[in-house]
C-alpha cells in the first residue's frame, strides 16, 4: 500500500464510530483506531508516557485492552527495532488523542495503520482520563470494544443496542483463573548466542518472554537456550545450565501447575535460579505462598519499588495484575529454606520481589530488562551472574 493510500485508509477508518463498553455497564463513544471491528479482553491501563511499542508487543498484555493514560500517542511511529516480539499482542488499544503523522528519523510507519495490518481493533478520541479513574475506582474488568457502519442504527443517527454489546462483553472469559503462557510462548526452543566470550549458560523458560531479557543476559556474556513453557525439568538440564531463568508472561499464576512444578524440582538441585514477574509469582508458589489478583494492577514505566537489601529505591517497569501474598515483616521458613521479600512497590507495599537465604534463587515482580526504561534495576542480572559465579567457586 502506497503512503497516499495508507493515508487514506487512516482517513476512513478514523471516520467510523466506535463504542467501548465496560462489563458493569459504562461506556464510552469515540472513533475507530486501528483495524475496525470487536474485540474483548480485560480493561487495564498503562501509565508510561513513552515505549507504547514495546507495551503492544508484550506477550504479558495477551487478552488485555490496554488504555494510555498519556494522552498523545503514536507520534515517533513504528519501528523494526523496538517490539518484545514477533507481533503485537494487546486484543485491543484505547487511546485519546492519535497523532495525526509520525514523526521520528526510525519511524517506518504509523501507529494506526500497523494495528490495522495486524487485527488489533482500537478505539481513539475517547476520555481516557475518566476511563482510568474508573477502572482505578472499580477495578480492572472485562470490556469490549465496537467500530465499524454495522453500529450505526436504522437512522444511521445513533450506534447499535448498547443492551446488546453489554451482553458480548458479560459473556467473555474472566482474566481469573486464565491459563496462558503457553498461548504466547515458543513452540521451538532456540538460543541467543553470548556477545563477546561465553561465561554461562542459562535455561530460559519461556512464559511469554521479552526479547530483551535473553538479549541484557547476552551482554553479560551468557548463552540463553529458551525453552517452551512446556518444557521439563529434564529439558532444562538436557541443555547444562549454569543458571535457570523464568520469564515473565499473561494469565493467573494459580493455574501454572507444571511452571511450580520444574522451578521446584530446579530448587531442590540448587541450581541458581532468576524469575521475573510471572516468574517471580511462580517461585513464590513453589515456596508455599499464595497468589492474588490486584485491583487493577501496576502497568508502567514509572513505579517506585525498594530494594530491602540494599535500601535503594528505584524507579521501575511494571506490567502485572497479580502479586505474590508473602509477610512483609518476618523471614518465612519454606521447604527450601528460609526465605523474604527482598522488594516492595512503595505506593501500596505490594510484594515485588523475593530471595531465599538457602539457597540461590531470587525473583522480581517488576521488569528490569525495561527497553522503554527506565534502567534503574538492571544490576538485578549482575546479581544473577554472580550468584552463578558464586556456584562455580
């Protein structure tokens, strides 16, 4: 498609209605963005003001509407250098205010017309702000989201039966109780070569992995075998690893039995372990504590967390709606030894990381990967190094 007609389709799209509509019954009136048609998942919003790019083709976001509290997006366009992976996966996006044209000396194409190459149905021209009170208010739900002539009414006046649209979201899966990983993660195992001398190998399971995280542990001069979610506890140690790593990724951690399982079996070799988000929720169930859902989670580029260890805040990458429920005041005993939060969000002491004393495992909730930023934890993969260094000596 030609620039002129790219543009042109951007015109007509723009000029459909579109509704969104959340499952208690609000909704909103705006215009098509992004491809034109329905779309269901869980209403949930970020609050990073850059790396809208990178949110998109996050596999943590699968089966979720991600709204944009920045209130100006799609301005530097779209890249070939900036997606987590292969393609975007938010079921739908909502947005306020489009940029018109892109404008960045990387951008191949805009925003907009990349959503509508691939599916992802959006919404823009809406007031996200009251949106996001909203769900702040409420709590993350299910939503839909509706474009296209087929809403007009018999008058071409108004948009189709609200009543009706209610009852598609209303009918539409619960993020509880949702297992996904395996939806979003490798079918083929593969490896991301060390750069520069090889010191390590590592495991990777891969939840729903970002292609920064194999990439910062290749800077370090690892070698990464990334795994399926499928993947044994036997497959993990076919590849010799020095290190075991578990990925971030979509769903609720109380359906991740066979994940709980293989960190379990990794414990108890005392192989040196890492869990980031997913992952960090999956180690805290193979250590006995429980799981819950958030009122409408941490999604950002701008939560500050504490490092018990050290003190240091930090200003973090989130994208979780559940958390690990572990004491903050006290060492826990665990059938690997004892273990304590070693991070906490300092807006609502949600636990964001986790450390066993015994042995060497560790795990975050947040991501300090963060190719968007910012870059404030990534000393958490030099701590892995030297807990794999540590195992040698």
């Amino acid at each position: 498609m030609t620039t002129s007609n790219q543009g042109n389709a951007s015109q007509r799209r723009a000029a459909s209605p579109a509704i969104l509509v959340l499952e208690d019954g609000r909704s909103f009136r705006g215009r098509a963005y992004g491809a034109v048609g329905e779309t269901f998942g869980e209403a949930v919003f970020s609050t990073g003001m850059t790396g809208y790019q990178e949110t998109l083709t996050d596999p943590s976001y699968h089966r979720q509407v991600v709204v944009m509290t920045a209130p100006h997006i799609g301005n530097t366009g779209v890249n070939d250098e900036d997606p987590e992976s292969a393609r975007i996966w938010v079921s739908g996006f909502v947005v306020r205010d489009p940029a018109r044209t892109p404008s960045n000396w990387r951008s191949a194409r805009s925003l907009d017309d990349e959503l509508a190459a691939q599916g992802v149905v959006g919404i823009s021209g809406i007031d996200t702000r009251a949106l996001t009170r909203h769900l702040r208010e409420r709590g993350a739900m299910r939503v839909g989201i509706f474009s296209g002539p087929g809403l007009d009414g018999p008058s071409g006046a108004g948009l189709a039966d609200e009543a009706l649209l209610l009852a598609k979201v209303q009918a539409a899966p619960q993020m509880k109780g949702a297992d996904l990983s395996a939806e979003v993660a490798t079918k083929e195992a593969y490896v991301v070569p060390a750069q520069g001398t090889k010191r390590f190998t590592v495991a990777a399971v891969d939840l729903g992995i970002k292609g920064m995280t194999p990439y910062r542990m290749a800077e370090r001069g690892i070698e990464v075998h990334v795994l399926p979610a499928t993947a044994s506890a036997e497959d993990v140690y076919a590849v010799n690893p020095d290190g075991v790593f578990f990925s971030n990724g979509p769903g609720d951690p109380a359906t991740a039995d066979h994940p709980v399982s293989v960190m379990q079996a990794v414990l108890e070799r005392g192989t040196p372990l890492f869990g980031i988000c997913f992952g960090n929720q999956i180690l805290g169930r193979a250590l006995g504590f429980g799981t819950y859902k958030l009122k409408y989670g941490h999604r950002g580029i701008n939560q500050p967390v504490q490092d018990r260890t050290t003190g240091k805040v930090e200003v973090t990458a989130h994208n979780h709606g559940f958390a690990v429920d572990a004491p903050l005041d006290k060492i826990s005993e665990t059938p690997y030894g004892r273990a304590e939060v070693s991070h906490v969000c300092l807006n609502d002491n949600v636990v964001e990381g986790l450390q066993l004393l015994d042995r060497p495992a560790f795990s975050v909730q947040y991501h300090p990967e963060a190719a968007a930023g910012p870059h404030d934890a990534a000393y958490l993969f030099d701590r892995f190094v030297q807990l794999m260094e540590g195992q040698r000596a």
